[in-house]
C-alpha cells in the first residue's frame, strides 16, 4: 500500500569499502524473519549520529551515545561495529535493559575480538518488553560468519518492522576529481515524528571525514531529511540515525569551510531525504504523499510549527485519505500552530497550482472541482504563505486511513 | 457509539427564569433538521465566556468577542440574545464572513427589538464555505415565534454537527437557602481539543452574578471542564463557552471571595465537566472513554503537557480502541511530551488498579493478564506518577477507532 515507494534492487546497492554487513534469523519476535544485524567497519572510519529526544530513550540508544562519545574522544578506541535487533526495543525497561543491551555487545564483542564500548547497538519493535538476550546473542554468530561488503539489500531487509518494503539507496558521486560512493538504509512506518533524529537510519560512504567534520554534517543532514518527515506525530523512545565516513576511498574532508564538504553534504542529503521521503511512502495505511511548505514565515521555527500542525491533524489527514477537499481543515491547523501573533488576513494557501484561501479568506475564483482535481493525485503540496517573512520549512507526511488504525490497532497480534 | 452517554431526558431539563429559547430548521446544510437557535435573556442577566484561541478564529466569535466586551462595559448596552446556527462554520471566510454574520445579527436584532450590538452570534459547522445568510435569516421568524422557556431539549438537538445525541443536563442547587436551577447545553464529537474554551457551551443559571464575578467563573470554570478534553488535538475555529447569570432567582453573588462563590462555583463546575464529558463520550467513533491523571508533577502546566501527549497519541488511542495493552506506547507519549528534564527512573504508571510502570521500567509484578483485563472496559484510568512535585492535572479522551476515519473522510459528503 505504499505510495510511489522506491523498491530498492539488490544489484543496484553499491558496497562502500570499508563495511561488512552480516545477519541473522533469531527468532527474536516471528520465526524465519531476518531480525539481527551487524555492520562492521574498517579502521580509520568516523561514525556521528543524532538520536532520539524523548525522555523514554531506549536502553540501547544511552549505550550507542556514551560509547560514541567515548570512541569520538581524541584518545578513544574507534566504533567497531553497529549491531541492530528488530521485534523487540529495549525500551522502558529501565536497569535490566541496560543490563542486557551491554550483555549483546559484549557477545559481539567478542566474536570481533574487541571491547564491548566499540559496538553500537540498536534496537526496535516493542517497548516495554524485556529484551529476549539469549535469542540476540545466540544469532550472532551466524551474523559473523556471513559477513561481506555484498549484504545491503540483506540490512535493509534486517531493519523492517512494520514497513512494507526495504527501504535502500546509493549513490555516486565524483568530488574534487575523487568518486566517493554513498548506500543507505531506513527503516519506520508508523510512531514517526522524528526530532533532532529520525527511525532507524544508517548511511555509509567511503569518503575520509574528520570526527568534528562528520559531527556537524550529521546534524545539518538529520534537520534536513529525517527531521522534516511526520507519519503520525509519536517520536519513538529508539529514533536514530548515523553516519559513517569509512575513510576507504580517496576523498578527504577536513573542513566544514571546503567546497569538499559542501559537495559531498549535498550527496548525503539528497540521499537521506530519499531514505527519509521512503519511510514516509511506506507509512502506516499510507494512500497519499503530501508536502507541506510553509513559506515567507519571520522564523524557520515557526515555519515548522504549523507545518507540522497541518501534517498532525487527524482531521486533514483524513481529509486526504478520502480525497475530499475540505481545506477549512487546513486553516484550521494553521490557526492552532501555536503561532499567537499571526495575522491570518495575510495568509494564502495553495494546494498543488490551485490557489484556494487568498488573504485569509475563500479565494473568489477558487472552485471545488479545482480543489478535487489534486485530491485525488497520489502526491499533493500544500503551500501555505504567511505574508511576514523570508524563512521557510518543509514537512512530508501521509494521510490517515482505515489501514493504520487496522495496523497499530493489531501490532502485536 | 457513544461510551456509556447520558441520553438527556427533555422532562428533566429544567426551564431557568429569565431565558427563553426558539428554533427553525433553516435547511442551512441539510433540510428537515434543527439549524438555527435562538436565546434571549432578561434584563438584568450577565453573560460571560471563553473562546478558542486559533488563530482562524470564525467570523462569529470575532463579533460575540467584541460585543460582549462592549456589552460587559459598565454603559454597555446589555445582551439581549444568543444566536446559533449548525451547518456552517463562517470560519476562514474573511471580510465577507465578519458582514454576513453582522448581517443575520441585524436581522434578529430587528425581530427582537433591540440593537445588533445586543446580539451574540455562534456558528459551527464547514469552514471556508461561505455562510449562506439568507437561510439563516429566514429561519429567524420561526425561532423567534417559538421563545418559550421549556426548550433546552430542542435547544441542545438544535446545536448537534456529527454528535449522535444531544448533551444536556440541569441541576438544583441551594446556596445560602437559595435555590439556584442550572442548565446547560453542549456540542461536538471532532475538532476536540479546546484551549481556554471549548466546542459549543452555554449554561445558564437564575442567580444574580455581577460581571466581574461572571468573568472569573467562566474561566475557572473552563479551565477545569472544557479546558480537560480532547478528542483529536484539533482546536476549532469556533470554540465558545458561555455563562449566563439570569439574576431571575433570589441568590446575588456579588464577590469571589464569598461562600455563596464557591458554592456556586462547585454546581457550575459539576454540571460543565458532565457536559463536557459528554462531548468524549460521543467523541468520533469512540468505544471508550479514558481519563489520564498525571501526579507528582513540578507544575500543573507540565503535568496538562503529558495527559495531552498521551490523549492525543494515535498510537496510544488506537491500542485502546484494540484493547490491546501495548503499554509502553504510553511511556513513549511521555517521552516525548517536552519535559527536557524529567527522570524516567523515577516515574510510575497505573492502568486503574494495575501498577504497570515501576521506576521507568516494566514493573516485575506486571503480568499482561492483568493489562488485558483492564483494556477490556469501556471506561479506563492511566495514572502516571512523575515523583517530582505535588502538581497533578487530567484530561479525559477517547480511542481512535476506524469509525473516526470513517466519519472524518465522510463528513462533507
């Protein structure tokens, strides 16, 4: 039921020298389903990522940042490896499941013949849930053994939960005359609402990205891909999303000032909104794929805000989903953002080319038919112009089916 | 659908001295049902209320907001009706929107005999249609003819969008050995989420309130009834709330440091939270009705942040309407409520009588038999204990079921 989703093609996944990729069918939630994955890296490669800000944050999310904070230090052992588990989050389980998520890295650990604090693990499904350890454990060996550069389709496969397909991409690039190769992968369909981070995101390339370097990159490419995306408005306790430079290639980047950083956080944005504009194709009972821009706002803060009151409210989402152009909704949203001193005679608000609310007010040559016309396309931009600015924001987002209340009403059945 | 709804009994809903009430089917959306209402009040009655606070806000409140205040003055010509029309919003209508509700203002002001200024305009219904007046002004006659006392059971049918009962209820209290009647009348099922007011409300009652004192009750009032719902996050264009003291009776309250306040304010508490209650219990397509308590908090301000996050989570509301204990959806809505510096270590969650959450974590006495059994109800208690404070608030809500979508994608057509 996805919507114009992107069915990556394995041969089309470019290995990135430096990463092995392994997996395992442990039986951690269903029988035969990949759900245990390891990603291991080359010496010499940088890892940064964003995570998750809700206050829940999952057992393995604290351990990934202290120990990539611990590996980022100048004297710090390097990350040796990233190691995610699906069916189960480890996510309120408070001591025992910090306990148990040190228990899966020190396993793999040692298998790698490394400290349990160079391996980042990860995990998602459901919170609440004590991690099934011994079933984590007991796969990894055989994730080991399959190791290879090969295996990308496999990692996209090994991350699904409730998505309908893998979510993968590459791509390449030739930078200051160096060709940089770029893959990654996402995962998520539903309790999306990224914040500062996204649902599971892993990208890799084989470019040489100093600590510092990749730390800025992370977070300008996070707040322009997995942060602009909303399904349906729950940030999950498990969101996070890395970046990892393998330093295979012959590419160098050393500063966030070079035409070499800006080239190449061009490529890995553009990548990361594809991976991220696929989580939300694939989201939840997902019928349409709908842009909100919010433009000419005084702040990209307040852009934001009604962007996201336009992609939260029930009641435009199923307005969507049932094709029927009751943009009042849409108004409405905009007038509970939260943004107290806006002045809605100024407003305009577009759908696709049709010009439907001109200074806060039906537009006289605004006509039903033109309104139904681009509800019923499978992609639709909403674009709203508050009349007080120049900044700007962008949301993606789906609209609200019968199918996701089937989905999340049926979870864990 | 409606979760154990009270059904108002027309004999039950007692006249109050000093109001009289009309109405007309006006065919303003559709033919053959109750659309437009009319409310006159005696001399000497005050009126106060409390109205959304999106930005959009409708056409008819920006007037009801202006003439109240002008009418609240101490040389303001006093209120002379409540007028209500269903079937249309006059919201996101702009300049021809504020002229045409000034327009049915004047009409009735000319069958009554008094000034438009006199007159409170309500409308609720489609936004961004234009208001079709001339229905609503020949519907004026016929409501005016039918004023009589002993209309509060055709009042409440006439204010219903998609509710699927009429919200009424009426209560006799003695305050200082004077007897006070309280009726009251609500609406709404969608667009749920009001912010210092609520969806459509009027309650009356026969004491003598000075307007000062009206002003404060009102507000107090609301922000422990109206202000503690939601059903879908979404604030209306056109939410009101309004008391009217008719000062018919013998009770006079001339100060809010009084005993005959409080004791006023307790029944006029009581009866709005019913009615307000009523509004989830006939929320869109819900099956249960479930009231969120936060305790323990820094602030009833940080405690409203979280009961909402949860109330408003569809992955929490649709667990609900599963009966499906995937608790820890709750602790994810917690997480994420923007409470930057709450310990979830210390936190507790109770779904009723069952301790699920201890210190963050599962807590190792929970067993899902007993989360089930609870999900079973059509009525739920989630109780989070923050272990930080002594501040609590709660908000009551429903589950987020296919029927919601059902109703929301069908609601034009």
């Amino acid at each position: 039921m996805a919507v114009n989703s992107p069915k990556p093609v394995a041969a089309d996944l470019k290995p990135v020298a430096g990463i092995e990729i392994g997996y395992a069918e442990a039986g951690i939630k269903k029988p035969n389903r990949k759900d245990v994955l390891v990603m291991t890296l080359a010496p010499g490669a940088t890892v940064a990522g964003v995570f998750t800000l809700n206050r829940f944050c999952a057992a393995p999310v604290q351990i990934a940042k202290a120990n990539l904070a611990a590996a980022s230090a100048t004297s710090g052992a390097p990350i040796k490896a990233l190691m995610i588990n699906t069916g189960n989050a480890n996510a309120g389980t408070g001591e025992l499941g910090l306990a148990l998520a040190r228990q899966s890295c020190a396993a793999l650990a040692g298998l790698l013949g490394c400290d349990a604090a160079q391996i980042l693990p990860f995990s998602t499904g459901v919170i609440l849930e004590p991690l099934p350890v011994e079933k984590v454990v007991a796969g990894l060996p055989a994730a080991v053994a399959k190791l290879k550069a090969d295996n990308w389709f496999n990692a996209a496969e090994a991350i699904m939960t409730t998505d309908t397909q893998p979510k993968a991409g590459s791509r390449s690039v030739t930078i200051a005359g160096h060709a940089v190769t770029l893959t990654g992968i996402s995962k998520g369909a539903g309790m999306i609402r990224p914040n500062m981070a996204t649902m599971l995101g892993f990208l890799a390339f084989d470019a040489k990205v100093a600590q510092p370097v990749l730390d800025v990159l992370v977070k300008q490419v996070a707040d322009q891909s997995f942060n602009c995306i909303t399904i349906d408005g729950d940030t999950s306790t498990n969101d996070s999303f890395m970046l990892v430079a393998t330093g295979a290639g012959t590419l160098e980047v050393n500063s966030v000032d070079s035409p070499e950083y800006a080239a190449l956080a061009a490529a890995v944005t553009e990548l990361s909104l594809f991976l991220a504009q696929a989580i939300i194709r694939d989201g939840e009972g997902a019928t349409k794929f709908i842009t909100v821009i919010v433009e000419e706002g005084k702040s990209v803060d307040e852009c934001r805000k009604i962007a996201y009151s336009i992609g939260h409210s029930p009641l435009v989402k199923t307005a969507f989903f049932a094709s029927d152009p009751n943009l009042g909704r849409i108004l409405a949203a905009i007038g509970y953002a939260g943004v107290d001193d806006l002045d809605v005679d100024q407003l305009n608000m577009y759908l696709d080319d049709v010009w439907v609310a001109k200074n806060g007010g039906r537009n006289p040559d605004y006509r039903e038919e033109d309104g139904q016309r681009v509800m019923q396309q499978s992609e639709i931009t909403v674009r709203v112009k508050l009349a007080r600015g120049a900044a700007a924001a962008t949301v993606y987002t789906c609209d609200l089916s019968h199918d996701y209340v089937s989905i999340n009403a049926d979870y864990r059945s």
